[in-house]
C-alpha cells in the first residue's frame, strides 16, 4: 500500500495524493474543492453564534435533523458552502442544551423542533437572522444555478471515505472488488440520468 499526502494539510486530511493496491489506483487532489486555493485558509462563513442563530432559524422553520440543515444550506448556497457534520451536531447539541430546541421522534431518525424559548429568541434578533439568510441567499444567487461544487464534495467524500477505509490495515482483494463494484454501480447510475 502507498500513500502520498502532498500540500498543506491544515487539519482537514490529505488535500491530494493517492493509494495503489493491485490493480487498483486512487489519485485525489481536493484543494480547490476544499475552498484551499493558493494555499490559504477560506475564512469561515459563520462564527459559532452566526451559525447557531441559523441552525436555529431553519429548524423553526421545519423539524429537521442535522443532515436536512446541511443539505439546505449547500443548496441555498449554490453548493458554495455546507456547514460540516463535525460543526452541525455539536451545535444542535448546544441549541438543546440551551432550551431552544428539542429532539422529536420521526421514525428512526432524530429531528429537532425549536422550542418557545429558542422562538422567543429569534424574534429578538430577527434582524440578524433575516441578514444571515440574506448572506446565503446572496452567495447563491452569486454562484448561478449550474454549479459543480456538490459533485466536487461528493467525490472528495469518496476519496477520502476510500483511504481512511484502507489505512485500517485489514483490507483485502475482496475489499477492493466491493469498492470498485460501488463505484462501478454509481457510475452507471449517472450514465442514465
């Protein structure tokens, strides 16, 4: 097994580099995908209470669980920002912590519903919330309909789902030929779309 982690890593995992075993070969480079151009940081989108004002605002909206809340944002955005899970949940669990939200039950899946306490204090900010949804909504209108970044995310998601896969140590031929059969299967589902 060969590994190369090339560029600046800055916390994030590898920005670029790839794995080889048998026949099988994976060569990534996702600092343009990572917002990392020219070697520097992308400044955050949100501070820590931006973001839980926003959170906040879209589960007043609609009961949502943390993968809606993402998913709605990449979108609002154009794909030009998704608040990452390692940053959403954390937060929700601050938000119920606080009283302003609370965990309900649909299914299997836990959704949260804010609360009379978490409404009360949007309305007591509700400029700052109707500025934060202005900034979302503007940069998506600034990166136009047809937009690759949820594609360029996706594809480092699988890269990077692929070698941490593999740097557990027990991977087999078998192991390689169910993830060459995955990507094989995705690869006809966009061919027919």
């Amino acid at each position: 097994m060969f590994f190369y982690y090339g560029g600046r890593n800055h916390g994030c995992g590898p920005r670029m580099g790839s794995w080889k075993r048998g026949p099988f070969e994976f060569h990534w480079d996702m600092g343009e995908a990572a917002g990392q151009r020219g070697g520097g940081r992308r400044r955050r989108m949100f501070d820590g209470d931006e973001l839980r004002l926003l959170l906040l605002k879209l589960i007043a909206d609609q009961p949502r669980h943390g993968y809606d809340l993402i998913r709605d944002i990449e979108e609002r955005t154009g794909g030009a920002y998704a608040p990452s899970a390692g940053v959403v949940y954390p937060t929700l669990t601050m938000l119920d912590e606080m009283g302003q939200i609370e965990a309900v039950s649909e299914g299997s899946r836990r959704q949260y519903a804010a609360t009379d306490a978490g409404r009360a204090h949007l309305a007591e900010r509700e400029r700052e919330v109707a500025d934060l949804i202005a900034r979302l909504d503007a940069l998506g209108e600034e990166r136009g309909r047809v937009d690759r970044a949820p594609v360029k995310r996706a594809m480092a998601n699988l890269f990077t789902a692929i070698s941490h896969r593999a740097m557990r140590g027990d991977i087999t031929d078998e192991t390689l030929h169910g993830f060459a059969d995955i990507i094989d299967e995705a690869a006809r589902k966009i061919e027919r779309l």
